[in-house]
C-alpha cells in the first residue's frame, strides 16, 4: 500500500496557503515523523503559523525504527532525515520534500518524491483547486523560493501561461 510521507515545509505551506485539505484529499492517511511533529511545535512556540499534525485524524505520527541511516545524512535536518528514514523502511512510499538537498538524497536512495508544487499541480488536475498562480504568488509572499524558470515551467504543466 502506498505511502506518502511529509516534512515541515510542504505541511507548512499549504497550512498557510489555506490549503491543508490538500494533503487528504491527495494522499488520505499522511505519515509524519515525529521529528516534523517537533518541529512544527517548535515553530508554533515562535509565533509561527503550521498545523498540529497531531490533531488532525487523517495524518499518523511515526518515529522511524531503523536508526542506522540517520548519521549518513548529517547535511540534513531532523525532519528530513526522518522522512528519509521511514520512507527506506516502507514498501511503497511517496515523500512530500521541498529541500534541494533532500530530494537529491531521495533520489539517489532510489524513492520516489514530489513537493508542494507538485502538490499544488496534483490538486488542480484532481478539480482540488482551480488556479497555481495566485497559489504561487501568495507563496512568493511566504517566501517560499522558487526561481523564475520554475515558476514559469509550473504554470505551463498547469496550463496558465
């Protein structure tokens, strides 16, 4: 069975954008490491607005139980890491990565991943949302990165430009 495994900034993200529902209706049941969980907490002790995956029924909180990998990744972060981890020790797994570093670790691991773009582009193409664009504008005022020729390269999978 298909798993799909997030870090922090795509739950972010989409938390900010309004946008969480996203996740559900995408992937149903999301695993987060607890690692993320932490880190969400973390930023919620600052002032920062990120959900609680912890209360929210369609998400399912899991420390990954090999820790071997864990050193190999020092460049990463703890949520990262543990995204990694779980997704090594799963059958079949999405990870939802926006980390540039992340996602060449997972690519080299041989695991299939996707980001909150890609999310974003999921969601139109399933009748979630009806437009990338202003998704993506209000995410340039999160100050989410995104370099021009991604954007623009978005907007043309998502047919708006």
């Amino acid at each position: 069975m298909l798993e799909i495994i997030c870090n922090t900034s795509p739950l972010q993200y989409l938390h900010q954008l309004g946008r969480l529902e996203i996740l559900h209706h995408l992937a149903g049941t999301l695993v987060v490491p607890t690692a993320v969980a932490a880190e969400l907490a973390e930023g919620r002790q600052r002032g920062v607005d990120v959900p609680d995956p912890g209360v929210l029924p369609w998400i399912t909180l899991r420390e990954p139980r090999s820790q071997a990998v864990l050193p190999l990744m020092i460049e990463l972060g703890p949520g990262e890491t543990a995204v990694l981890a779980l997704a090594l020790e799963s059958q079949d797994a999405v990870t939802i990565l926006d980390d540039g570093l992340a996602r060449r670790h997972a690519q080299r691991l041989g695991l299939r991943f996707t980001g909150t773009l890609g999310l974003l582009l999921d969601a139109k193409r399933a009748g979630h949302i009806e437009a990338v664009a202003p998704l993506l504008d209000t995410l340039h005022v999160l100050r989410f990165r995104l370099d021009p020729t991604t954007r623009l390269a978005v907007l043309r999978m998502a047919g708006e430009f």
